[in-house]
C-alpha cells in the first residue's frame, strides 16, 4: 500500500521560530518517516503581502531551509520544493478561481482576520484576497490527503475540500482527492509578550537560531499570573505563557504536571517555574542552532537541495494538472 501524501509548506518572510516548530515542524520530522511527505516553500504566496519588496522573500528562502534541516527535516526523505517553480500550481490557481466566488473568500475568517492583523482596508492585493485558491491548488496539486496546519489554517482545508467537490463534479471521473488537517497537540503558541499568537509581524518570537541570552531574556520577561505577588500564594496557570511553554515543550509531562498543581496550591514561585522552562529551550534550541548555522555556510548547496526537490515535484504537480486539463476538455499539447 502507498504511504499517505502530506503536504505542508511555509511562506519565507523571516527565519522560522518556535510557533513554528511546536504548530508543524515537529511533527513533519516524525511524519516524513511514515508518509510520502513534500514541504513547499510558498515564495508566491509571500509576495502577497511583500509584492512591493521581493528581495526579503528572495533572502529568506535559505533562511527556511536551514531551519528545515536544522529541525530534523531529512531531504532524502522528504521532498522540499519551491512554489513559484512550479507552474503547475499557478494554472490550477487561476483554474480554480472559476469557480469560487467573491464572497466565498470573503467569508474565510482567515483571511478576514489577516485583513485586520495587517490594516488592509481596499488596498487589499487581488493575489492575497485570492491566498485561500492558491493554497488549494498547492494541495490539490500534489494529492495531499493530510496537511499538517494549525487550528487557524482549518477555514482553508475547508474551502480546498469545496473546490476538490465542484472540480471533480466537472470531470467525467474525479481526480482531485479531499484532504484533512493533522492537528498539532499545541494548537497556537502565544507570543513571548503573551499575546495571542507568535508572529513575525508582532515582532514576539523566539527563533530556532535564538542565542543564549536572547532565550534568557526571553523567558525572564513573560508575563505569568500578575496576582501571584508572594511565593506561598496560590497561582493561576489558565492564560500563563510560562504554564504554556511548559506544556508545549517540557519532555517530562509528570513533572510539569506536577510544577502545576504545587504551583496552584502555593508554594511554588514564578522564578523557579521559568528557570525551569528556560533550561528545557536552552536545550530544545542550542543543537538547532548549530546546525543551523553550519548549514548557513553553503547557500549553494541549500539552494541545490532546494533545486532537486522541486524537480521531483515538478514530475507530480504537472501530472494533476494534466489530468484536470484533460477531463475539462482544454487542449493539452505536451
């Protein structure tokens, strides 16, 4: 039997950080053993925010890379390939957008709440209004059945899985395949300011290259239960970042679990309780980081490994849009 496809990607605005590793990373390192699994690095889909500033997409492609490979992400088992590579993508994209409406992508609340975040009003660029398409076509491209996505991508897999519907109804025998999110245990990491989301754009991450201090400071600065003023008084653990750091990254779930209810009964201060989780992503980081900083050496060879996966992906998108093109009745010269 043929293993799963997965597929799971990145727009490369900036380095990855640990929202990041906890949302998917993580679990695309364990998944690349059981599934036949392509990560994408949606540069198109980065530009539809950045059109007006294409070198920091352009510069951060091997910054994506590095982390992939620091994290543990193998090339030989997975295929890591380049969006705007892979015209396949791009002619379903425009395909697909025959069939969804305006006000279909304007209900998606993740684009509605992006359109917030980032203080779009009619400014808006077509192409980002038009990311929920473009992200089915990258999926239906490759015939993922799963998708690794955090709870806030699941209004995307929804509307792929409408598109997959209409598409195949127009085909004399469906090819496009529905898929399903894989949720990550840790839904969405909070910003280390304690905001509802670490994010690039809010400028609170922690980054896998983060150095010593700068996880110290970190976690020196977050925010835990502001009633909590004296080490024997009880304490809150339901919105402390902390609390939350622990759960997503401590190995040893008895302990915290233990650190939890010592620490809701009093008796246990914020200080050791950070001391705590700054010694478990001191640890979870420092490899990461040099690896990561060995790979950084040799763009070259990054941006080679990067070539030799798309090519093999080349091989898969093209064969979809083959056959949507055939079963539409378009004209397939090649």
């Amino acid at each position: 039997m043929n293993a799963p496809t997965i597929l799971t990607g990145d727009r490369p605005t900036g380095p990855l950080h640990l929202g990041h590793f906890v949302g998917s990373l993580r679990q695309r390192v364990a998944l690349q053993q059981t599934h036949s699994q392509f990560v994408l690095i949606a540069d198109l889909q980065g530009l539809t925010d950045n059109g007006s500033n294409p070198q920091k997409i352009r510069g951060n492609i091997p910054e994506v890379l590095a982390d992939y490979l620091a994290a543990g992400i193998d090339p030989n088992l997975t295929t890591i390939c380049l969006q705007s590579a892979l015209p396949a993508l791009a002619e379903l994209t425009m395909l697909y957008m025959n069939i969804v409406t305006v006000a279909r992508v304007e209900r998606n609340p993740t684009v509605k709440n992006e359109i917030a975040q980032k203080g779009f009003a009619r400014s808006l660029p077509v192409g980002f209004m038009a990311y929920p398409i473009s992200q089915a076509a990258d999926i239906t491209a490759f015939k993922a059945e799963c998708v690794p996505a955090g709870d806030d991508q699941l209004p995307m897999i929804e509307q792929t899985n409408e598109i997959v519907h209409k598409m195949n109804s127009l085909l004399p025998a469906p090819v496009l395949r529905h898929c399903k999110a894989m949720l990550s245990d840790t839904s969405r990491l909070p910003g280390i300011d304690g905001s509802a989301k670490m994010s690039k754009s809010l400028g609170n991450t922690l980054h896998l290259s983060a150095s010593e201090e700068t996880i110290h400071r970190a976690v020196s600065a977050m925010y835990t239960d502001p009633h909590h003023l004296k080490v024997s008084d009880p304490g809150q653990i339901e919105g402390n970042v902390v609390f939350t750091y622990l759960d997503a990254f401590h190995p040893d779930k008895e302990k915290v679990a233990a650190m939890k209810a010592h620490y809701q009964a009093g008796g246990l201060g914020d200080r050791a309780c950070k001391n705590e989780l700054e010694a478990c992503l001191q640890e979870l980081i420092a490899p990461m980081r040099e690896r990561r900083a060995m790979y950084m050496q040799d763009k070259g060879e990054l941006m080679a490994m990067l070539k030799r996966g798309t090519e093999r992906a080349q091989g898969v998108t093209q064969e979809t849009l083959r056959e949507v093109k055939v079963g539409l009745g378009v004209p397939v010269f090649s």
